[in-house]
C-alpha cells in the first residue's frame, strides 16, 4: 500500500491516520519528506523527522516490509539547479533541478559521487543503529529512482514543466544510463556489501573503492528505478536498456557496460496503471513481458519483480468526469487489480494511493469526509481511524479476506494468461480441512453495475465442487451458487473458511 501523507509529517488537513486496512508491505515515495533531497537539504546536513515518524507509524501497525524510492537530487548539489523541467519543480516549495545527477558524477559514470554516498552512509547509520529496529520498520527495498525512463536522455520523451496544460509531463531523471549504474553500485556496495562487485565506471570494487563503510544492512535488496509496466510510456525499453544497454539506447545515453545492471539489481520493478479507459488486465502482457526481461524468469535465479506502484490513475478524467464510471465498478478493478498480480507472480504490488481522494488525486480508497460519486463513493464510516471507506477499500479487504491464508491452484484466462483477451477468469483456491474456492468474473468491458457480479455472463465452467455460499467485494455472503458472472469478482465456496 501507498500513502502520501501521514499525522506528525503533514499538517491540516493533511494529517490524516495511517491506513487501517490490512497490508503486509508498504510503500514510500516522498511520504513524510522521504526523498534524497527532503532528508538530506544541505551539504552534512540530514533530516531523518519524517522518516522516523513513517517508520513508528508502520512499526505499531506491524508492518516490517518497507519499500523506500530515494531519487530527487537535492538542489545544492544539482548538475542543473535551475531545471523547470523536473518532476516537481517549483512546486510546493520544491526546487528545480531534482530530476538531474549530482555535479560530482561525470556522464561516463566516473567522478567521486562523493554526496550520494555520503547521504546513503548517513541514512543506512541512521536506520541501522542499535535499538532503531525495536520501534521503527525495516527498510527492505531501496530504489534509486522513481520512473526514470520519463526522460529525455536514457528515452525519447521530451519534458514539460509540472502542471502543463496540455497534460504532458516533466521528466524524472535528465542524467546517462552509466550514472544511474554508478549510483546503483554505490548504493548496493553501502548497504549490502559484496566486496567483490565491480564499480563499473571506476574498474574498482565494492572492496577497494575507499568507501567509509560497506554491508551495512545485508538483509536489505536493491531495484532498479522504477520503470515501465505499463504500455502507454514507453518504459519497458529503458528498463531493459538500463539491464542490458541491448535495446537500441538513445546516442550518448552511455550506455555500454553490458550486463551490469542486471548485476547489480536484486529486485525489478515496473509501475502497472490501467488509466485512459483500459481495464486492469490490459497491464498483464506489460507485465509478462518485463518479468521475462529477467532471462532467469522462471527459475530459482530470477530477479524478485514487483509492481512499484498503480491503479487506476487520476479519480478525475481532465473535464471533471469519474475516470472509472461506476463506484462498484471502481471496487470491482481493485480486487482485479491484485488478483491479475497474483496470477502474473507479481510478489508485491503497492496501491496508489489510500489517501488520494480528491479529483486530482489517484486511486482513493479512502476519504477524510463523506464523499458522493463522483469521482468516489466514500460513504462506509470507518470505526478505527475515523473517515470513510471508499468502495475500492472494502473490495481491497474483501480481497485480502479471501486471499490471507489460502493456496492458489491454478488459473485460468481467456487466451492465455501472458496476453489475456477479454472474458471470463478464474483462480482455483484451498484451504485446510477440505476448503475449496473458486474467484470469477468477467473482463469485458462495462459501463455501470446493476447486481453485485456487475453483469449477466454465464458461468462456462461451474466448479469442481459443490457450491454452497458465493461472495461478493463489497462482503455480502450469499447462499447457494451464483446465477451468473460479471466485472465484479465473486468468490465461490463449498463452505465457510476454516
């Protein structure tokens, strides 16, 4: 789960409660001032208050599986300083230039890259130091950067100041494919060790390279930045570029080490967003095709792959009307959402965002205040931390219910699971003592929900065993089987859950 903003991080009437729904991981991206620049705004100087307050806050939750996104170049030690193209810029009182590397690191990937590696030595100092663990999180995963291939040096897009009214986009990351390698192999060397890897660009290693010290979270992985999963910007081509340099890299992108990225990267993560009227099984073949980047796929050598972030985008198309039609229909698409990662062996997906509620905002589950569709339907009062459940986060809940503690069997898709078509799916669950279940429904395309499977679609093949209850995401027990399929995934049971 993705949260953008926290009590004792954001003031009023930002400060909101961390989220209650049931999560084992979490995700953070510029949440409580977590970014390179937030912790680190001047030269030896760290501001670790907001992290330390996220990591409390998900600590007394019991979540101990955090994935931290760095990137953002602090402005004093920005190569452009005065970049209005960056993510960001000048907005809310961010400065330009976050989106450009470090003035100590050369395009080649040599130089000192002396503040990044001092930063990460202070940050790692900090969240490793003795007791830190007994009440704050474990940082599990560090990426280096969010979304670099919206870039205009390692691919093709050109930038835009944030807030174009066009809607284009600014650019995250304007430096070479060797400098993003070099910041990788640095961080990696810092927290993991492996006084054998190569620093690439040096033609030194993680032992030899006078850092001040190495290896000191090992239990700790590092990914690479964020990229693609999603068709509509381009970013699986970057990704494998930034692994391999072997899919035509953009002139002077310096890209020319080979395989040493995928070297140097213990997780792969791409962003899965279903925006711009798609459906979330639409990302599946996006995602099918990033995982198999990795040329160990499948087998006990493969990178761990995740989906770093997404969801149905923005709540509000640019005209003001729901960007999904329906508010069952939006419940339907986050239990689809997950149940679509499951099947494609996605290991962690983040939601994005609990807390985006309004227009702007993106995949709200939750509001702050009692909200009418459009763009959501917030009106379940919550009894734990106060607001209101959107329909997505009782689907999301529903989800987790009929997931926590089961065993997937086998799952079927219309024409195959690595490029569905439209139709029906279903994935076979068990449990201890004779559970069985199965999760159906229909991807074909709909506008609004008149029952609660969201459509009328007959069931192609009824399941291997006697049906005694279905439900549905909104948590609705029924007796008997169901008459028919829809947009809404039901799950079917041959008795309550043990």
């Amino acid at each position: 789960m993705h949260q953008s903003h926290l009590a004792g991080c954001d003031k009023a009437p930002l400060d909101f409660t961390l989220f209650d729904a049931p999560a084992g991981a979490f995700r953070a991206w510029s949440t409580c001032k977590t970014q390179w620049e937030d912790m680190n705004p001047a030269n030896g100087q760290y501001y670790f208050n907001g992290l330390d307050n996220l990591l409390n806050a998900l600590h007394i939750k019991g979540i101990n599986d955090v994935f931290i996104n760095l990137g953002s170049t602090p402005n004093w030690i920005s190569s452009n300083p005065t970049d209005t193209v960056c993510d960001r810029a000048n907005v809310d009182g961010h400065p330009p230039g976050m989106c450009d590397p470090p003035t100590d690191l050369n395009p080649d990937g040599t130089g000192t890259d002396l503040a990044w590696r001092t930063f990460i030595t202070a940050l790692l100092a900090h969240v490793t130091a003795s007791g830190y663990s007994s009440n704050h999180a474990h940082l599990q995963f560090y990426s280096i950067w969010d979304e670099f291939h919206r870039s205009d040096t390692v691919n093709t897009q050109t930038c835009f100041p944030p807030g174009s009214p066009t809607g284009d986009l600014p650019c995250s990351f304007r430096g070479t494919f060797a400098q993003m390698l070099r910041m990788t192999q640095d961080l990696r060397c810092i927290v993991e060790g492996h006084p054998n890897d190569p620093i690439t660009a040096t033609s030194l290693t993680c032992g030899t390279s006078n850092y001040a010290q190495i290896g000191m979270d090992p239990a700790a992985l590092i990914m690479e930045g964020d990229a693609g999963g999603e068709n509509f910007d381009n970013g699986s081509q970057p990704m494998q570029n930034y692994l391999f340099c072997n899919d035509s890299p953009p002139p002077n992108s310096m890209c020319n080490y080979g395989s040493a990225g995928y070297d140097a990267t213990d997780v792969i993560s791409g962003h899965s967003y279903f925006a711009m009227g798609k459906v979330p099984e639409h990302d599946m073949s996006a995602i099918a095709q990033e995982e198999r980047v990795d040329p160990n796929w499948g087998t006990s050598k493969a990178k761990i792959y995740i989906t770093g972030e997404g969801g149905w985008g923005k709540n509000a198309n640019p005209d003001g009307t729901p960007s999904v039609p329906d508010p069952n229909l939006q419940a339907a698409y986050v239990a689809r959402w997950y149940l679509m990662l499951l099947i494609e062996d996605v290991q962690r997906g983040y939601w994005y965002a609990w807390d985006g509620s309004d227009n702007n905002g993106s995949g709200g589950l939750w509001s702050p205040i009692s909200a009418d569709f459009p763009p959501l339907e917030c009106t379940t009062a919550d009894p734990n931390i106060g607001g209101y459940y959107c329909t997505g986060a009782i689907a999301y809940m529903q989800t987790v219910d009929w997931l926590s503690g089961a065993t997937t069997t086998t799952a079927t898709c219309p024409g195959g699971c690595l490029s569905p078509k439209s139709g029906v799916f279903a994935l076979n669950l068990t449990r201890s003592g004779g559970y069985q279940a199965t999760i159906m429904w229909d991807s074909s395309s709909v506008t609004a929900c008149s029952n609660p499977q969201c459509g009328n679609t007959a069931i192609p093949n009824t399941p291997s065993f006697a049906v005694s209850q279905w439900r549905d995401v909104a948590g609705n027990t029924h007796s008997g089987a169901p008459a028919s399929l829809g947009a809404s995934p039901i799950i079917m049971e041959n008795m309550t859950p043990p």
